[in-house]
C-alpha cells in the first residue's frame, strides 16, 4: 500500500442511551457518525431498540441493539453498576488511561 493510499476503518459507534429521534445524543453520535463516514470509514451505529429507525436516513449503517439505556437496566436491576456493565467498564478503561 502506498504512503498516500486511506485505509477505510470500520468504526463502531454505541449509544444505548438514545431512545427517541431527537435530542443530545442524536446530535452528538450522529455528527461523530457522519465524519467518519464522510472520511472514508465504514461506520455502524448500535442504537437503542426505541428509534425508528425506519424513520431515521443516514449514510452509514443502523442497527437496533439495546434493549434499556445505562440508567434504566440500572434502575430496574437488569444489570447492576458494576462488571458486566457497560458503563462501569468504560469507566474502567478510561481511568487506566
């Protein structure tokens, strides 16, 4: 491969927390997701089961994952804060940074 030549990443982007086609995390994820793609990646969003995404239009792949945001598997037990969790283990990884 040539010093000039992109190599196209796949990018996976998870944001169990978006549960409806407005607000925040809509905007963040999906302006982290359009870069990427517009950069040549090949891009996959996992989002929460709520979004229609039928509704939804992007040029990058969708998929439905996430049963419960972070808060509500917390709240309703399903997966305390702790291992196993996926916002405990970024927490994690984060901090032996």
């Amino acid at each position: 491969m040539s010093g000039d030549a992109k190599m196209k990443r796949k990018q996976v982007i998870v944001d169990q927390n978006r549960t409806s086609t407005e607000g925040h995390f809509r905007t963040y994820t999906s302006s982290i997701a359009f870069a990427a793609h517009q950069a040549g990646h090949d891009v996959t969003v996992l989002w929460n089961k709520r979004i229609p995404l039928e509704s939804v239009t992007a040029p990058y792949r969708m998929l439905s994952t996430f049963s419960h945001n972070e808060g509500e598997a917390d709240v309703l037990g399903i997966l305390p804060f702790g291992q196993g969790n996926f916002g405990y283990e970024l927490d994690a990884a984060l901090r032996l940074r």
